[in-house]
C-alpha cells in the first residue's frame, strides 16, 4: 500500500491534480465519517491532499479517529494542500456525473477546482497546521476474520453505554486470548458477553476497549465483501480494508470486572423464536 513514509515531503509547494467525479466522490464520502460537523480547531474540518510520485492520498481526522484513502488520479504538480471537506463534496456532488475534476494549489494555499461545467475558487490551508498521522508503535496483528468481526459488532454494541462519564463502558471490550475471544459490553443496567471460540491468537492477546463511534463506523464499511486486517498498537487500533486505512485511539480506562456479575450455578434457560 502506497501510503507516504514523508507527508511533510512537499509542504509549502503549490499542488496540480485532476481526477474524476466518482473517485473524488468515494473518496470523500468514506472521508466524511472523520470529519467533524463542530470542532474548535477549523482545521479538522478539511481534507489533507498529500500529493507525490508515489500517488494521491487524503486524509481525514477528529483526533479520535483517523481515516487515509488512496485517490486515483493523475498528478501535474506533487504539493500538499487542506481543502473544506464540505465545501469540496458539495462542488463534487452536483458536478456531471462523468466530469473531470482539475485541483490546482498555489503556494498561498489559494484552490482552484475546475470541473466540465465551471471554476471555483476555495481557500485552502497550509498542510503543516494538519495534524500528523497516530504513531502506531509495536502494532501487532490480531487474525481477527472480517466475518467474526462484524458479527461481534452486531452482537455487542446495542449495551454500550453513551455516558461519557463513564468513559470504560463507551466501548466494547475484547480479550483476545490464544483460543478465544470475547466481546463484552454493558451500560450498567444491561450486558452482554459473546464468546467466539474459533479464533485463534496471531500476534495480539489481550484486553483493549474499542470505542463505540468506531465500531459503528467499521460496521458500515463491513457490510462489504472486503476483507479487513486488524492492528493493535500501544495506544491505537488499525483496520485496513483494501487500501484504506483506518485509526482509532483505545480508551485507556478500566473495564468493570464484568465475570464477577454473571451467575455461575444458574441452570435456567430461557428459549425464545426470534420469529
């Protein structure tokens, strides 16, 4: 996966790409889950066009979460350049459907975006003030199955609590361990523990509590066929499906000693058609 080793390689720079409507547009809806409506940081609210000899990459984040896309597209200039993410899907959205889309950057970060049927000039924003790409340190591969994934999303993120108060309960704990792996989630009034035991360990075992907002993102894109690999790292979580890569930050709380709750001798079961 192309992805760049220098993102500061071409800062200051001016930028020259053109691409098509539908790459453009794919690229920046997947983008838009990163993208915050409100930040008190007006730079969160751009899209970072990285691009260089090796390809074209975006990028998109809220500080919690970090989305890198791959953009087909042909590249005059190499320069990097934010440009407002809603401003630039808007333009992009009521393009022609089959138009050509030309990004042109000056070194005053000055855009000017041309398609088939107009010109428009957008203000930019120095690279530089972007914020850098997580740093994912000792990252460890789990051989968590995109199947096993989506289906302990499905089962586990209806408990999960939306009280930042209780910051370990807005996400969902998984234990990786050599055998198995459970997911557990709960909002204090509720719980769920989901147990698969056709995992086996590759790299990764352990606990680490994934936050709700990204596995409701991951569940979007997991409607897919795409396999997915999926990275732990001291502070971060790392899916990568296709060529697009995605980061979260781990919420580094104490999860609630969740076995402790769940009766041991209780031998009533309760059988229910789902039907």
């Amino acid at each position: 996966t192309n992805f760049p080793l220098n993102p500061h390689l071409f800062f200051g720079r001016s930028m020259k790409i053109s691409t098509s409507k539908t790459e453009l547009q794919a690229a920046l809806q997947k983008l838009s889950k990163a993208t915050p409506t409100r930040s008190t940081l007006p730079i969160l609210n751009s899209v970072l066009f990285d691009a260089q000899e090796t390809g074209t990459v975006l990028r998109t984040t809220d500080l919690e979460i970090t989305i890198i896309v791959n953009l087909p597209a042909s590249i005059e200039t190499p320069g990097s350049v934010a440009i407002p993410h809603q401003t630039l899907l808007d333009i992009t959205n009521e393009s022609p459907e089959d138009t050509r889309i030309t990004l042109t950057a000056n070194t005053n970060n000055k855009v000017e975006m041309v398609t088939d049927v107009g010109a428009y000039d957008i203000m930019g924003k120095p690279a530089e003030e972007f914020p850098a790409v997580p740093a994912v340190d000792n990252r460890k591969e789990t051989g968590l199955s995109t199947e096993a994934l989506r289906d302990m999303i499905k089962k586990t993120s209806f408990a999960v609590s939306r009280d930042e108060l209780k910051p370990a309960l807005t996400g969902v704990l998984f234990r990786f361990n050599k055998d198995n792996l459970t997911a557990v989630a709960t909002d204090g009034h509720r719980l769920v523990c989901y147990n698969r035991s056709d995992y086996k360990a590759d790299e990764y075992t352990g606990d680490i509590i994934v936050p709700r907002k990204f596995l409701s993102l991951l569940s979007g894109v997991l409607e897919g066929e795409e396999s997915v690999q999926i990275w732990m790292g001291a502070n971060h979580m790392t899916a990568s499906f296709g060529s697009d890569l995605y980061f979260t930050r781990i919420i580094d709380e104490r999860f609630p000693d969740f076995e402790s709750v769940i009766p041991k001798d209780n031998d009533k079961e309760l059988t229910v058609d789902k039907s």
